[in-house]
C-alpha cells in the first residue's frame, strides 16, 4: 500500500509577541492512524516540511539567529 499525503498551506510572520506558531489542528489522530487512509506504512510516518526564512528590517540577523536556535 503507497502512503497518502496531506498538504497545507499559510503565510504568518512569526514572533515572541504571537502564541499561535502553525496549526491547532492538523489531521484528527483518528485519520492518522486508520490503515484506509495509508498515512502510516509500515509503522513509519513521514513528515515533510517546508520553511521559508526572511529578516525583514524589524529583525537583524543575531535576534533571527538568536529565534532559530
């Protein structure tokens, strides 16, 4: 059985003033877990994430830095 995938999508400005850094919900565990669905293939469950990195001119590079660590 080929796994299955899901996307999504947002664009949010992150910073130490927001609590909300990504999704509150994602996939219900129920989805994830259900064979049908194909998300986990033999007990394994890959997560791809892509993240795009900007300094804008609030930031300077060492507080940037300093968030990534």
């Amino acid at each position: 059985m080929e796994g299955s995938a899901i996307a999504k999508d947002t664009q949010h400005r992150f910073n130490e003033r927001e609590s909300d850094w990504g999704f509150t919900s994602f996939i219900p565990l129920r989805e994830l877990f259900d064979p049908s669905r194909g998300f986990i293939v033999t007990n394994a469950l890959v997560v791809e994430v892509d993240v795009t990195f900007s300094v804008d001119d609030e930031d300077t590079a060492d507080s940037a830095a300093e968030h990534l660590k």
